[in-house]
C-alpha cells in the first residue's frame, strides 16, 4: 500500500462527555439558599427576643342604647294594615337604680313623630329606675350615659296580660311557624328608628318551600316609620310560614304579632226518626232545626 492511501484525512473524533460533571446555575443558587438563610435568621431573632407580656382587653362602657318597642297589636284582615296604629297600650321601661343618664321615648303614632325622631319625650324614672310609657304604637326608646348598659324594656297590650320584649334594632331575622289565615293571622312589622331610609328585603316559605311574593321581596321603609305586613293578605294559607328578613341598607326594629280570631263553632246532630235522617246545625246563634 503506497504512502498516499495511508494519509490521514486531518479529522478529529470528539473525545466523548465525561459522565457525572455538570454546570450549577448560580441563579438556581440564588433562589433556593438565599430565602433558607433569611429564614434562618428570622427564627433565631424570635426566639431570643423577649415575649411581650400578657394584658387583658380593655372594655369601655356602653354609652348610648336603642330598643325598639311593637305595637300594642294590629287589626288584621285590612287592606292596608300599615296604616292602623293602636292607641291603647303601655311601654315599661327599667335601667340601673343608681345609673346616671337619660332615658327618652318617641311613640311613632303621629306623623309629626316619625318625621323627627330627635324631638323625644324624657322619660322620668322612678326610685327604682323604672318608668311607663303610655302609648299603643310602636314605641323607640333610647337610653343615654350610665343608663345606656342596663336599658330594658317591653310591650304590655290595655290589659297589661300579653308581654313583649323590646328588642335592639337589626339587620335581619328569622320568623317561623307563623299564620296566615283561618283563625291565626301574623302581621309582620318593620320599624326604622334611624335616621335615613332603611331597605329590607323579605324571602316566604310555606312547608314546600319558597313562596312567590313579589309585592315584600324589596321594601323601604323612612325614617320613623312602620310598615306593617298581614300575611293573611299577602299569601293566603291555612298551613305555617317561615320569614327570612335582610337589611341590605340600615337597621330595623322586626316583629311579628299574632292575630287569634277564633272560629264560629259549629256542631252537627244526626237523628234517625221514622221521617228517616234529619240534621240539626247549631252554631253560636242557633237556628231552627232543619
């Protein structure tokens, strides 16, 4: 073989990648050691640093306090069960025998009232830090100073037998098991004791479920005023009821009064004679026998 054909052709084979040895990105570095290391240094820092020592809350006095007192009661079966307003009924009111503060009244039965809330009757506490407010319609009392904490008061109808309690204003409540014919009848009531408009919105579920009211589902209630809602009128049912009220806008004084109207009694008597079957109708005015 001649000399030519053993020249090598000037190429180099690669020497192949030694296994096992690879670059470390410094930015990999960075991301992973540096957040470990402040982390380190944090908890070292907690844990030699002395502890704060343990104090209690500190509580401050309630210095101003609003209930809102129902009606006396409202006649149901109107179309327009807003517009009655009770004039017979007493409020009565109680706070601390020693508190030192006010304590006023705004009975919302006249329009003037409802329009201005600000301009409220004093109410003149006995000895015993107890007062009466003579008045049917919904009733706001507010209490001031040291007679903010301990204000209570409740609804008593003429008679004095049938007591509510009076209740801060609210954003929202449930009512069940209430009536809405026959001889039980709720009328729902929505007092705002505030100034500015207040908006409630009202959802009805009889024992199926939801019930379509479109009339309650939005409804604005002014300052001072009471919308009263009969149920009988609304949605019509000898089954129970369930309300879910939601103040989307304010607060309300919520309540619902219990119509009873008791059922004509009825009884019938069946005789058998030789005439064959004859029935007798007795009612509360008894009739002549058919």
């Amino acid at each position: 073989m001649s000399e030519e054909q053993v020249r090598p052709t000037g190429r180099r084979r690669a020497a192949p990648a030694q296994p096992g040895r690879r670059r470390i990105d410094p930015a990999i570095v960075a991301a992973v050691v540096l957040p470990l290391l402040v982390a380190l240094a944090v908890a070292a820092v907690r844990v030699g640093a002395p502890q704060p020592p343990a104090t209690a809350p500190t509580a401050e006095a309630r210095t101003a306090s609003t209930l809102v007192c129902p009606s006396a009661g409202v006649l149901a079966g109107t179309d327009e069960p807003d517009t009655v307003v009770p004039t017979d009924g007493v409020v009565r009111v109680g706070t601390g025998p020693d508190a030192d503060g006010d304590v006023t009244a705004s009975p919302l039965d006249t329009p003037a009232a409802a329009e201005d809330l600000e301009d409220a009757a004093d109410v003149a506490l006995d000895a015993g830090g107890a007062a009466a407010v003579d008045s049917g319609a919904a009733v706001v009392v507010r209490g001031s100073g040291g007679a903010a904490p301990g204000l209570a008061a409740a609804r008593f109808d003429a008679s004095g037998g049938i007591g509510t309690t009076c209740r801060t204003p609210d954003v929202g409540g449930w009512f069940v098991g209430l009536g809405a014919g026959g001889e039980r009848s709720s009328v729902l009531e929505l007092t705002n004791p505030d100034p500015g408009s207040a908006v409630a919105r009202l959802s009805l579920y009889d024992e199926s479920g939801p019930v379509d009211a479109p009339e309650i589902r939005s409804l604005v209630v002014g300052t001072g005023e009471t919308r009263r809602l009969d149920l009988a009128e609304l949605v019509p049912t000898l089954g129970d009821l369930a309300v879910h009220v939601d103040v989307t806008r304010g607060r309300l004084g919520i309540a619902a009064l219990q119509t009873m109207q008791p059922a004509r009694r009825v009884a019938w008597r069946h005789d058998l004679g030789p005439a064959g079957r004859r029935a007798h109708h007795r009612g509360d005015d008894p009739g002549p026998a058919r």
